[in-house]
C-alpha cells in the first residue's frame, strides 16, 4: 500500500522509476521557508475562523519551528517518497505531532500552496537581485567619476566613429541597469498577491479568511480568481524576463571587457583576481569571468524560452506540467546574481590606461563631422560639406595621414572657407566638448549626468523597500 498522503484512493504504490520522475523535491527543496511560513499563517487563520482548534494551531506552528531548526541545522531528511517539499514538511509535522498535523492541509490544495511559495519567493529574490543591480550601478558611477577626462573612441558598427569622454560611455550602462532596475520592480509587484485559500481551483467550502493570510505573509492583495490563482505563472515570465534583460547588458558589457583587455585595445587591465591563465603558455592572461558572463547569457535565455514553453497551451486550472516552472526560474536567478558579481568586481578592481584610451581616440579620421559642421557654419549645405570632406578623408586615408596632417593648401583646394579654419577644431577634446547637446559627450553635460545619475540611484536605493506601502 502506497504511504503518500494522498494514497487513499489507491491500492498500489507508484512505479519507483515514476515516483521518480515525478518527484520535485530536489528541486523545490529550496522552498522550505516560504513552504513553513504559508504553512503557519494557513494554521492560525484555520484557528481564528473556528475550523481547527487554538491548541491544534499552537501545536502546528510550534511543529513547523522544530521542522525549520533541523532544515537550517542539516538535520532534515528529504526523502524522494515525499514528492515535494510541500509533502516533505507535512509529513514530518504528522510524525512529529500526530493529529493536529492532519489537520494543516484542511481548505488548502498543494496547487495554491506552490503558487503562494513560488509567489513568496519571488518576493525576496526580486528585491535581492534588485539590490545587487545597485550596487553595480554605484562601481560604475564611482568608476566614471574617478576618470572625469579620460577619452576614448566611440564607435559605431565596432568603426572608430567619434571620441567621446570615458565617463560618458559608463553612464551608457549605467542607465540600461536602471532600467533593469525598473524591470525586478515590476516583477517583484506582479509576484505580489495572494493566491493561498484557493485551493486546488475553485475556492473553499470553508470559511477560509484569504485576507487574513495574505497580511500575515506581506501580500498587498488576493488574486480574485481562484482559477486564474492556481494557474498563473506570469510573475515568473516577468522575473525570467528582468533576468534575461539584464543578463544581455551585462553580457554586452563583458563583451567590451574583453574587447578593452586584449593587446589590439589596451584600454584597461583586469586585475588578477578577475583572470585566469593558461595551462601551456605562460604569459596568458584571460577575461575568463568576463566570457563566463557572456556565455551563461544562454543559459538564461534558454530558461526564459523553458517556460514560455511550458506554459504554450494549458488548459485551466492547474497541470503537473507546471512543475516544470521552478528549476529554470531558480537557474536564472543564481546564475543572475552571479554574473552581476564578477561584473561588479571586474569594474571595480580594473586599471583604466588612459594613454591608450586617447591614442585610440586619434585615430579613425574622427573629427570629420566637424570638418563638416565647421562648413556648414560657413553656409554650405551639410549634405555639401558631408561630400567634400569625404573626399578629404579619402585623401588622408590615400597618403597615411591624419585630417590634422593635410596641408592648408590641400584644404583650401577642398573649399575656401578652410582659411579660418582654426587648428584646435581637430583636436579630440574640442570635438568632445563640441557635443553639448543634452545628454552629450561634452564634459559639462557628462557633469550633468551624473548628477542625474546619482539622484536616480538615491530614488532606487530608497525604493529597495518597494515591498512596502505605496511601492508594493
């Protein structure tokens, strides 16, 4: 005869390789805290309406205490026969307390309960990762301020295009992680109602108080539809969704870190503590946790493309295929959190070359659309002037040169308006400073930025509470 607790119906026990198979417990054993904590606030509503007894409800909680102290302590032991972890307490609350322990689940499905869980756990691992975000977007505003006039190339189609200021292309992330940002708090809000005491779909017979429960567990809300309660897994697609978001900038990052280490660029240097060597040449120094975050990037994705996947076409209410939802929402979280780690370390611990950061910003013929511009003050349509100094920078490129190396004659024979030309117009700081525009490259506007930048990470770091109040 089966032991499960749902065994009743049954006169033989599952096939071992089904039970195996089936089984989630090794997967959402990580749950037992939001498991414990459903757990408790189901029993003291059961006691407060009047289906369980007080002394049933003192001896449940007092039960899942010892429970939580031998999980924390190492001392508990997960069987597979358990399924999950939901049954895994359960089980070890009835051998514990008898009775009383049976009567936990009355009014509640295994189906709400993985919801609130899953639910609650998104909670805290939304606010976490968001927190991390920060941290990260504080080393880049720190490393932007540490290095106020240091230029580099800017490019475009990876072609030098147009010096810019080193600060100004950090603060390039750090808005797209402010973004991200934006996304966990989205995702932290959608995980934000309650679905405990719809049971298993179609709510209960008992006099179930849902708003009770959804307080006591730091819910804003109940979900209003039993059905949809048990069912929905959209707070999951938006928490893969911030995830994958934000694994792509930091993978894009990385690209760039590694782009910037080699030998070709020499604009930083990674610190040891952030490379790897070779197993035969001895002189290498990899970006290996830099290619780690680029590659992992996959990984994320592909748990993302998972569920959506899992999720193609289910009937209402609730599917064993849902079990599915856990392990690849697990995966982008840890893998998440570690890549912003290495990144956040990288950038926090890398030698900026600034010497090289200008060499390369000489290059490239990257003072052209002033040549232009410069015409274009002098009348010339831009389309004219965009024409003739093409032809100077053919030249250039024709006889090695720089634009700053081709004669006055050359010029004038060009155009006659190069007669006032002045010699600074060339010179990469005056085309930084020349991008004055808001949001620019020039130093007074990168001022300006920061500035910004500072006030919107304040307004985050304050918002890391948005669990409470109005943020919830």
């Amino acid at each position: 005869m089966s032991t499960q607790l749902w065994a009743g119906r049954f006169e033989a026990a599952p096939d071992e390789a089904m039970q195996t198979f089936g089984a989630s417990l090794p997967i959402d054993w990580r749950l037992w805290r939001e498991d414990i904590a459903g757990s408790r606030a189901h029993a003291r509503m059961l006691a407060a309406q009047g289906v369980i007894s007080e002394q049933d409800a003192l001896a449940i909680t007092a039960g899942l205490g010892r429970i939580a102290a031998r999980i924390e302590a190492g001392d508990f032991d997960f069987r597979i026969a358990d399924e999950d972890i939901h049954m895994a307490i359960e089980s070890a609350l009835i051998a514990d307390i008898g009775d009383a322990g049976r009567r936990l689940h009355t009014g509640r499905s295994r189906n709400d309960q993985v919801a609130t869980d899953m639910r609650l756990y998104l909670l805290r691992r939304t606010r976490e990762l968001a927190e991390r975000i920060n941290r990260l977007r504080a080393t880049i505003l720190k490393l932007a301020e540490d290095n106020p006039e240091v230029i580099l190339p800017g490019y475009t189609h990876l072609q030098k295009a147009q010096p810019v200021l080193f600060a100004h292309h950090l603060l390039a992330w750090f808005w797209m992680f402010s973004r991200d940002f934006g996304r966990f708090k989205t995702a932290h809000r959608a995980a934000d109602a309650s679905p405990l005491g719809a049971a298993a779909l179609a709510g209960s017979g008992y006099p179930l108080d849902r708003q009770m429960t959804a307080a006591e567990l730091g819910f804003s809300q109940v979900i209003p539809n039993s059905l949809d309660a048990v069912s929905d897994r959209d707070f999951l697609l938006d928490a893969l969704f911030a995830c994958t978001t934000t694994v792509l900038h930091l993978s894009r990052l990385a690209e760039e870190l590694i782009l910037w280490s080699s030998e070709e660029f020499g604009f930083i240097t990674l610190a040891d503590a952030f490379s790897t060597g070779s197993s035969i040449m001895p002189q290498k120094k990899n970006p290996d946790f830099a290619e780690l975050v680029r590659g992992r990037t996959g990984r994320i994705v592909g748990d993302l493309v998972g569920l959506i996947t899992v999720l193609k076409g289910l009937p209402l209410a609730y599917n064993k295929d849902l079990q599915e939802d856990k392990k690849g929402v697990f995966d982008a979280l840890d893998t998440l959190e570690l890549a912003l780690g290495a990144t956040d370390g990288m950038l926090a611990t890398l030698r900026v070359n600034s010497e090289h950061m200008f060499d390369g910003a000489q290059g490239g013929y990257m003072a052209a659309t002033d040549l232009a511009d410069f015409l274009v003050t002098r009348g010339l349509p831009f389309r004219r002037a965009h024409e003739l100094v093409g032809r100077l920078v053919l030249l250039a490129e024709k006889t090695g040169r720089r634009l700053s190396q081709l004669t006055t004659e050359e010029l004038l024979a060009a155009d006659e308006n190069f007669a006032d030309l002045q010699p600074e117009t060339l010179a990469v700081e005056h085309v930084v400073a020349r991008r004055t525009t808001e949001g620019g490259t020039a130093p007074v506007r990168v001022a300006e930025q920061l500035l910004l930048a500072h006030s919107r990470l304040r307004e985050d770091a304050a918002a890391l509470n948005f669990e409470d109040g109005e943020e919830h």
